[in-house]
C-alpha cells in the first residue's frame, strides 16, 4: 500500500491538486466527527450517532481504497464530495421537519458547509460535480425552507440562491480560464523544446540567443556571440538561407528599380514581399506596420501600375519585373 501523502513526480498539477484537496478534506472531516463523538459536541441523538458513525466508515473506506490504488483520485473526491453531501442534505432536511429555530441555524450552517464545498469544487476543477453540487444545495434550501414555513428565515433564501449560482458560473469561467492558460502553458513548453532540440542548445544558451536576437542593433563582437551559440550544422544552414533571402531581395529590387523606377523604398519593399507571395499579415510581422499602412502602400502601387479594379497586383508585378529574361 502507498504512502497517500507521497504525490509521485511527474503528476500534473490539476492532480496536485485534487490528491491535496482529497487527503486534507477527509482527514478534517474524519477529525471532526471523532472529536464530535468524543467531547459530545454534536446532538447525542441515535439520528446523528448512526449518520456520523456511517460517514466514518464511509471515509475509512474510500481512503483505504485510494490508498491501495483501488480508486483514482477524481472518483474518490467525487465520492467524498457526494457522500459529505448526502449526510448533510438529509441532516437539513430532518432539521426542517422539527419547524424551530434550533433546526433553522442547523440548516444555515449546513449550508455555509455546502458553500465551502463547492469553492473546493471550484478549485479542484470538477465543473460536473460543481453544478451538481450547486443545483442541490439549492433545492435542499427551498425545500427545507418550505417545510419549516414558520421557523425558517425567508429573508436569506434570494441570497443563498443567488451566492450558489453565481459560484457555480464564475467557478466554471475560472475554471475554463485556467484549462486555456494550462493549454497555452503546454504549446509554449513544446515550442520551447522543439528550439533546444532544433538549435541543440540548453536553456541557458537559448535565453543568451534570444536576449541578443531581440537587440535591434548588433556589435560585431554580439554577432559572433550570436552564432557561437549555435552548432557548425545549423550555423551553415541559416548563414545559407540568409545568403538566399538576401540574393533574392537585391535581386527584386534591382527589377522593380529597372521596370518601376518611380517607386518610393517603402513602396519598394512592400512589392518585394508581394513577389515573395506574401500574405498582409506576413508583410506587417516582416516590416513592423500596421495593416493600413501596408494597405495605403498597396493602393499607392497600384495606382502607379494604372492598375484596375480586378486586376491582380502581383501578377502585374511578376510581369513587369521578369520582362527581359
């Protein structure tokens, strides 16, 4: 049997969490009803002797299980949850059958615990067993409420609906929030190592490389550095593929100086990504500028290439620009 209180490495964080929500609510839980038992402080009654003896057995139980691999995590805190739950709804709605403000208090603390149990729903990111949750205490109240039509205090049953409600949603919105933000967590972490692996660097040597990659301006001495940091192979690969941008862009250049001599730089660059095939939003990443000064740009072109409406600007371009070979 495993030691419940090791959570193993390697365990993702919503199971953490759930594995420490588990064993610290049961063992309260267990705690409490033994401490209830011996120092008498809940009602000596056969009713509450017989729940709080089976809520125990129940909880020994389930922690055995869970303790000897037999129930994984999420079943064994949807059951503690369930089974807290049940005792409690069938505590308050005893209570109610009594009609006196002893079982009203009763049943508003009960209801103070079902609200603590559903924020650790929440936080355990159960979003089923979060409205169940929800939905039950909120009928258990209006039909305790209604049975104890003279004792019970009618002036809280709009808060308690509204509270419960509002729980329920803003912990399932919570909830998706924090599945988008694991997600992205994810994509980024695999990117990063898709970069270690690709560079074959560590994640020193890739912080170094991204830290002067980012410099808008690099010394001589920042450019070594920079390519010091990536292995022989790679290094010939991108000073290669640099030498092939770079050729291909003088050579654009040179035809649309040739063909289009009337074009400004920026209108220059910006027909230069519309020959490489370019889409807007590459041209704006590549250049820095915004969509509508790309856009402005373009129309300048092509009212210099009297283009018309349906025409085509980069087959216009192409044409212009390969007259000749």
């Amino acid at each position: 049997m495993r030691n419940p209180f090791i959570i193993p490495s390697g365990t993702s964080g919503i199971e953490r969490r759930r594995t420490y929500i588990y064993l610290y609510l049961t063992v309260g839980y267990m705690l409490s009803v033994i401490s209830g038992f011996i120092f008498r402080s809940n009602p000596q009654t056969p009713f509450y002797t017989a729940s709080n003896t089976l809520l125990l057995f129940v909880l020994t139980v389930l922690f055995g299980l869970f303790s000897a691999r037999k129930l994984a995590v999420h079943r064994a805190l949807t059951i503690l949850f369930a089974t807290i739950q049940c005792q409690l709804v069938v505590q308050m709605i005893r209570e109610a059958t009594f009609n006196d403000y002893m079982g009203a208090s009763i049943i508003l603390s009960d209801m103070v615990v079902l609200a603590f149990l559903l924020m650790l729903a929440i936080i355990s990111q159960m979003r089923v067993l979060l409205y169940l949750l929800s939905l039950t205490s909120i009928a258990t109240y209006g039909v305790c409420a209604h049975i104890a039509a003279e004792a019970f205090p009618f002036d809280f049953q709009a808060l308690f609906y509204v509270a419960f409600t509002l729980l329920a949603i803003m912990g399932d919105r919570m909830n998706r929030s924090i599945r988008d933000m694991d997600t992205e967590h994810h994509a980024y972490q695999a990117e990063k190592q898709s970069l270690l692996e690709l560079f074959h660097m560590d994640k020193t040597q890739l912080s170094e490389f991204i830290r002067l990659a980012r410099k808008k301006q690099l010394s001589s001495n920042e450019t070594e550095d920079l390519l010091a940091l990536l292995d022989q192979q790679t290094q010939q690969r991108l000073l290669r593929n640099i030498a092939e941008v770079v050729q291909g862009r003088q050579l654009d250049y040179a035809a649309l100086d040739r063909h289009i001599p009337s074009l400004t730089p920026a209108e220059r660059e910006v027909a230069h990504h519309i020959l490489q095939g370019h889409s807007l939003t590459q041209t704006m990443r590549a250049l820095g500028k915004s969509e509508s000064n790309i856009t402005n740009v373009r129309s300048r072109i092509r009212k210099k290439l009297h283009l018309a409406h349906g025409e085509n600007l980069r087959d216009a371009l192409l044409n212009i620009t390969q007259r000749g070979k």
